[in-house]
C-alpha cells in the first residue's frame, strides 16, 4: 500500500484564465503554464499548448486558431478546454500509472454546467476521484490561513480574468463577491487608453509589459517616463511614443476603481463579530494582480484597514490546493459539494 501511494498521481490543479499550475502529491508545484491552446480550426485538433502555444501567438496561419479558453473566468470551449487539461494531465503523469485522485480549483463564479465539464475532463484524463474547490478557499489556504477556525479572514485573489473576494470562517466562505474585473481588464483598459489617448493600436504583450513595468495604483514617490511603439492608427505607420507612468495609472483607474468597489460591498454585507475580525487581521491579497505596484496601499487607504499581499501570490492557489491534496480528511469541509445528477 506504501509503495502504491508512493507512485500515485495524485494531482492538484488551479485552473486559471491566465495560468495553470499543477501540484503532484508529494513533489510539490510540476508545471506552470499559460492557460493558451493552439488547435486546427476544422479537425478542432489540439496543436500546442501553454508555453508552446504562447510563443506561436501572432506567427500561425489562417487554419490555426490561439485562444485562452477560460478567458474571463468562464469556460468558453468546453472540447478545447477539455483537451488542455488533458494534454496537461499527460504531461505530468506517468503513462503507467494515470492520476487517481485530482482536486481542482475553479473560479467560485462558474455554473453548474462548467464545474460538470470540468469534473468530466479529469475523469476523461483518468481520474478516479474528482473534487473541486473554490479558488479563494484555496488561495486561502495557500498564504496559510486557518479557515477551519471561527474567526473572519478576508481574501481577494486578484486573477487574469476574475477578481475573488471571499470571507471564509469555519471552513466556509461566509460572504464572497466575484467580479470578472483583474489582470486582463487591467491590461485592456491599457489597450483602449492608447488607442483613445495616443491613437496608438498596441498589442496585449505590449499592453501587459507595459502594466507590469510601470503600472500603479497610487502616485509614486519617482514617476517613470517609457517609450511605447505600435501602430499610428491614422497614418497607418510604426511610431513610437513617450508617455509617463502618471498616463498609465490614469488608464489603469477605472478596472481598480471597479476592484476597490467590489471590496467595500463586501466589507458592507460582515456581520458585526466578522467585522472586527478583519479589523484585526486585515485583508490579504493574492493572485498576479495583487503584484501592480501600490494596489496593497490603495485598498488600505480605501477600507482604512491593514493590507498585506500574500507569499508568492501567483502561486498560492495551487498551493492551498496542494495541502487539500495531501491531507483530503482534513479538508473534506472546504471542498465543494458534488453534484451528480
Ligand atoms: N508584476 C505584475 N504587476 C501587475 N500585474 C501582474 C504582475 N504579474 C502578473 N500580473 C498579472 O496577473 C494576472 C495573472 O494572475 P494569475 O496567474 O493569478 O491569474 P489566474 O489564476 O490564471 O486567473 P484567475 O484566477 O482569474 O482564473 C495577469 O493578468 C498578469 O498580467
Ligand atoms: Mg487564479
């Protein structure tokens, strides 16, 4: 039995819309990939996926299409999402030995539809032993959080595509919001910005460095000027511009604006006892979004509460979902309840 547990695949999984991240029972985080899947527009055949499908973006021909298939949170091709998972799962497992048991972590907003589709394509895979858990629940988790005990923590898991707002007490989510305002929005409204603002056409790689580089929530103590190229949209011509990192935060106000609002509705909805505990304990953040720079001081000036971003946040689902894996009796309480039908 020993020697059985020791080969198992045991696998936990976060499913991202920009990421996904796998964590084999026992070793830890495997595989870190963008959730991106380059496939045949006719046969619907997958090509490439992850790294390899990102790095074919923009150089492919008319029969190939690239897309993201969770893109906003929701599943917006259950075949092509089904063979990612798939293609993922094979990656990381022996071929001699499929995993048994899988936990996998979904946005909490998905309907019952996609968590059936995604249940069905770890059993497809092979998975003997499906079970799903809510993403703040994991990312929970993850930083280390006691979610077993009767105390209110608050976590916002700010995603690619969705933004997780989650009170979990007595391993329970006891009030939660899920907004698909995060990473992606932030990085498109960069996009329009330039192309309103500047009558510049830049790409989401462009947008995204750029938003990473040298985006903020609050002004900063030394403000950057960058040098942007793209498409002049009227001339038709290559042309690069100088902007400011204060352009940039002013592009980047209305998604964080919408993110802050999010956060003050939920904060409003606490029961008393819940509220002073998170008076106490603060908010953590986790997610790639919670890294723009000074969105932790942001939320706190806005809510007056403490604010600390998580350990490695773009890590942190996977993670959380990992220590539901390896202790399964503990946790039995956080994960969602089946719904076969
Ligand atoms: N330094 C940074 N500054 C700002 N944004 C960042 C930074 N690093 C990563 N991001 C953003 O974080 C997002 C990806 O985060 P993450 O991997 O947590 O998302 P995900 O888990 O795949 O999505 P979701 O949780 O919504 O399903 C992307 O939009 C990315 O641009
Ligand atoms: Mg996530």
């Amino acid at each position: 039995m020993a020697l059985f547990n020791f080969l198992s695949n045991d696998l936990a999984i976060d499913l991202g819309t920009a990421n996904t991240l796998i964590w084999m029972k026992g070793k830890n985080i495997v595989l870190n990939e963008p959730t991106i899947v380059a496939y045949e527009k006719n046969s619907k055949e997958i090509i490439a996926i992850g790294h390899d499908a990102k790095d074919m973006l923009g150089r492919t021909h008319k029969d190939i299409a690239i897309i993201r298939p969770l893109r906003d949170g929701a599943i917006a091709d259950f075949e092509i999402t089904e063979g990612f998972l798939k293609a993922l799962i094979r990656k990381v497992s022996n071929s001699w030995q499929p995993a048994r048991r899988i936990v996998v972590c979904v946005p909490s907003g998905i309907t019952e539809v996609e968590k059936r589709a995604v249940r069905d394509s770890c059993e497809h895979a092979g998975a003997k032993e499906v079970h799903l858990v809510a993403e703040p629940m994991a990312s929970a988790i993850g930083v280390g959080l006691d979610v077993h005990e009767s105390t209110g923590n608050m976590i916002v898991d700010i995603g690619g595509g969705t933004t997780e707002i989650a009170v979990i007490s007595l391993s329970g989510i006891v009030e939660s919001e899920s907004i698909r305002i995060a990473g992606d929005e932030m990085t498109d409204a960069i996009v329009n910005h330039f192309r309103r603002k500047h009558n510049l056409l830049i790409g989401d790689k462009t947008a995204e460095g750029i938003k990473c580089a040298v985006g903020s929530a609050v002004p900063l103590e030394i403000e950057t000027t960058i040098e942007v190229k793209g498409r002049n949209i009227s001339q038709g011509r290559p042309e690069q511009i100088m902007t400011s990192s204060v352009d940039i935060r002013e592009a980047l106000s209305d998604p964080i604006a919408q993110i802050v609002s999010a956060i003050l509705s939920v904060l409003e909805r606490v029961s008393g006892e819940i509220a002073s505990d998170i008076y106490d304990r603060g908010i953590i953040l986790t997610g790639g979004g919670a890294l723009l720079n000074g969105l932790d001081e942001r939320i706190r000036k806005e809510t007056s509460l403490a604010v600390h971003i998580g350990d490695d946040p773009l890590t942190a689902v996977v993670r959380g979902t990992g220590k539901i894996l390896e202790n399964l009796n503990d946790y039995s309480s956080v994960l969602i309840k089946s719904t076969r039908y």
